[in-house]
C-alpha cells in the first residue's frame, strides 16, 4: 500500500493478480500506515507525523509477513511483493532492506531516487505530450519558454509584473518567494496531466485533451505567446479581484488540515515529500526552487523539516544505483516518474529494468487489458519470467536450508 486507502477489490485484478493465478498465490494487500483505515493518530500533527516514515512502514511489512507466515504455517513458502510508484518504491525496499523476507519485488513506476530539484517530471511530460499533440505543445512551450526568460532577471520580472499582475508584487529584493508562489499556484502540469495517459484507454486521455483544447484556443486570438499565458490563467479563473494569484499562504492552505480520517487529506503525503523525498518540481533559474520548498514545508509543519537525500539514498539501497537483487524495474516512457527509477541497464539475474514504450504511469499493473500495446506484452513476459525465477531460486534454496522455528526473525 502507498499514500492511499486500499480496497478489496485492489487484489481482485492487474498484473500480480494474473501471476497469482499461475502460481496458484495467497494475495495480501496491506494498506499503508497513516492511510485510509489505518489510523495511527487521530491528528496530524508534526509530533504525530513523526511515526510516518518509510523505515516503519517496512517495519510494518515485515510484521505483515510474520504473522501471516505463522498463521498459515508458511514459512516454507516464497513471498513476492509488487507495487506501482510509491509503493513500488516500498517493493524495491522491502526487497533490499529483507532479503529474507521476500523471494523477489515488482516495482512498477517506482521513483527511488530523491530529488529536491525535480525537473525531469516536466520534461518528460512535455516530450510525450508533444507526440501525441504537437501544435499544442508548441503552443505551450512558446509561452513557457517567454515566461520563464522573464522570470530569471530583474528586467524581466518587471514586464511580468506589468503584463501578469501578479497580487504580490515579484519585483523586490525578496522576490523567489513571490515567483515560486506564482509558478505553483497556476502553471499547469503537463506532466501530471500525461502521468495516467493511457493510448488504449480514451477515458484517460481526457486531461490532456481539454488543456489542448483550450490552450490552443488563447493562442488563436492571443498577438504572441505571452499573452496566450495570460488568457489561459484567465480562462482557468486565476486571477482574483483582477490580479493573478501568488499569495504564499494559498500554497499551504491546503495541507493544513489535522484530520486523520479524512482520506483526502494531502497533509500525509506532502510530509513524506518534506521530511523524506522531496521530489518538487521546479523550474531552475525562477524563484521555484529548492528554497521556496522548504519555505513551504516549514510554514506547513511549523518547524524546519526538509529532505535529506543523501541520507535517504543511503538509508534504502542506493537511489538510481539500487543495491537490491531479484527487483524488476518497470517504468512507462511517458511517465515522468521514471525520471527517478531505475533505468534499463545490462539485465541479469540480480536486477532487470524494462522502459516500455508509449505507457504511462503504472501502466503496466494493469495487466493484459492493456497489452494492444506490443512493447508492454515484452514487458510482462520477461517480468513473468523474472517471477518465475525467484520462485523457483527461492524453493532451491529452502530445500537445502529448510525452515527452523528459531529461524524466525520476522518478529
């Protein structure tokens, strides 16, 4: 489980659930602490979010699996985890950190590699999303492009200021705040807008479609990119009482809520990217950046907390340069999470790493359904394969050093 509820129909479909068919498997879905039921504090407070943190949520896996294996007298049986992004991260870890625990991990779309200057998620989203819309995207880039030349002198976030109006003025001497406030609060996502793209599913190119939609229309009737900009935040109702939105406080409103059992709640997560990963997504040069974000976590957890990645990179297993064996990495092209996955490199028994054509984020737990993709049928048979190897490796391994009640470490 991620940063999320589980459902009972989670194990009811997708790729792990076909590999269990042919395995003949018992599926576990174990929701995340601090997620959907599993409510550790009524609250979230910053003393409470304490006790959300990866190292106890493996802690948490490992109790899983102890108790499920004394339960049902499986300790002489493989475990094989899976998961799609952050939780696809967990597989690789639970896999790196136990060994002992789990024949082998799925780790599906699984950033693992902390990053306070997150650019490539928008890259990689502008690239896809130029294939398949292209007058869009050059629309779009245009006007990017113009606003952040702006942006990065004084001269120019004067013209912006004039043009734009932003409510807070980004002309003084503490300007990066103004900027980076600016740049979060209104400038769209491409890359979230192409992170769950699907070519085989039409209900999951409609995000893009309607930006496109629009974008493409401001520019028709706008004398030059700029100005397409500033007609698209009007159209996208970011101007109030006639000026553009980048108050600081509006960037933190949101996650500000302490109910533990509202399941929508972003506060949970945002402490994960905070204290852990960062994974922010800026544009260098601008006043988005490293500094703003950890302005932002402290005005929303009320103390300096920010991420430590080197700590985080050591800490589980080596970032881009996973320590883990028997881990099959899969990551969707137009995905801009596999920015910070592991990439296809030299593929042996230890690690195999699949970058599958024209899919998308997670894409590929989805099982056959999406296999008129010809790349993604590549990509499940080799990590069928890959499953059947661990398994099999595993079984070999127990036969010459079978199970002893005072093996048990899981505890």
């Amino acid at each position: 489980g991620g940063e999320g509820p589980e459902e009972n129909t989670t194990a009811c479909s997708g790729f792990w659930y076909e590999r269990a068919q042919d395995h003949n498997a018992l599926m576990i879905v174990v929701e995340h602490r601090f997620y959907g039921k599993s409510v550790v504090f009524p609250l979230l407070t910053t003393e409470n979010l304490r006790f959300l943190t990866t190292e106890l949520a493996l802690a948490d896996l490992v109790g899983v699996v102890g108790y499920v294996q004394r339960e049902y007298k499986l300790q002489n049986t493989p475990f094989v985890s899976f998961g799609g992004s952050y939780p696809g991260s967990l597989s690789a870890y639970f896999r790196t950190k136990y060994p002992n625990l789990v024949a082998g991990a799925t780790a599906s779309s699984a950033p693992v590699e902390p990053d306070i200057t997150f650019t490539q998620y928008e890259e990689i989203g502008r690239a896809g999303a130029s294939v398949y819309y292209p007058q869009c995207m050059t629309n779009y880039n245009a006007s990017l492009e113009a606003a952040l030349d702006l942006l990065t002198t004084q001269e120019g976030r004067v013209q912006f200021q004039q043009l734009f109006n932003p409510c807070v003025d980004i002309t003084g001497a503490d300007y990066e705040q103004a900027v980076g406030s600016l740049m979060y609060l209104n400038f769209p996502s491409i890359g979230g807008l192409m992170q769950y793209y699907i070519t085989t599913i039409p209900s999951r190119q409609v995000g893009i479609k309607v930006f496109c939609a629009a974008f493409n229309a401001v520019s028709a009737v706008s004398k030059d990119p700029l100005h397409a900009l500033k007609n698209f935040f009007r159209l996208s109702l970011h101007y109030q009482d006639g000026c553009l939105v980048n108050n600081f406080t509006e960037t933190y409103a949101g996650n500000m809520d302490l109910d533990a059992y509202n399941e929508a709640n972003y506060r949970t997560w945002f402490w994960q990217k905070c204290s852990m990963y960062a994974y922010f997504r800026t544009y260098p040069g601008t006043g988005d950046n490293p500094q703003f974000y950890r302005q932002l976590c402290n005005a929303t957890f009320g103390h300096d907390v920010f991420a430590d990645e080197d700590y985080w990179i050591s800490y589980l297993g080596g970032g881009w340069n996973s320590a883990g064996t028997n881990i099959f990495w899969n990551n969707g092209k137009l995905d801009g999470w596999h920015g910070l996955s592991v990439q296809p490199g030299p593929n042996n028994n230890y690690q195999q790493s699949y970058l599958i054509a024209n899919a998308s984020h997670c894409e590929d737990m989805y099982g056959s359904v999406v296999e008129p993709n010809e790349d993604m049928k590549q990509a499940h048979a080799q990590n069928s394969a890959a499953i059947t190897q661990w398994l099999q490796q595993w079984r070999q391994n127990r036969a010459t050093h079978p199970f002893r009640p005072d093996d048990d470490d899981s505890d």
